[in-house]
C-alpha cells in the first residue's frame, strides 16, 4: 500500500465521518519518532474535523486506518491509547481480516 488517502462520509442528519488511510509502517519508525509521528497524524485528523465541529455544528465520527499492526512490543497500545484519547478510532487493517 502507497501514499494514503482521506475519506469524508457524508450522513444524513447532523453526523459525518471523517477516515485518514495511511500507509505508515510502524516498523520502520525510529523508537523516537513514534510519539511524534502518531501526534502528527492526530492533529492531520482534527485539523479536518474541527470545521465540523465548531462550524457546522455536527458530530463527527473521526478514525485513521493503518495497513498492518506493528510487531514491536507495546507500540500498538501507545498509538491506540494516544489515539483513542482525542477521540480517534484506530483500525489496523491486517486485524479486520
């Protein structure tokens, strides 16, 4: 998987969702770049709903999805906890199979 792709569902009502694909590799991340990068990708994902939030003044179901689940011990918890606490939904795409 290359690049990365941002999804925007548009729900009737007052209710949106708003999906960041990415194609980061966990992996590959130096150990002190992690928390860096996942808090990157988190404000990428509040940047886009905020407008939806503060000025259109629905809810927003907000969530990033990552090709493959990293192999390093704890890592997937630190970026599901850092996540889940600004409300974002992870979703890692090689568990849903």
């Amino acid at each position: 998987m290359l690049g990365r792709l941002d999804l925007f569902v548009d729900e009737p009502g007052d209710f949106v969702s708003v999906i960041e694909i990415k194609s980061t590799d966990w992996d590959k991340v130096k150990e002190k770049n992690r928390k860096k990068l996942v808090s990157s990708h988190r404000r990428q994902v509040w940047k886009y709903i905020e407008e939806y939030l503060d000025i259109e003044k629905v809810d927003v179901s907000p969530g990033i999805i990552y090709p493959h689940s990293p192999s390093a011990p704890g890592l997937k918890e630190m970026i599901e906890n850092h996540l889940n606490e600004y409300g974002l939904q992870v979703v890692w795409y090689d568990d849903a199979h």
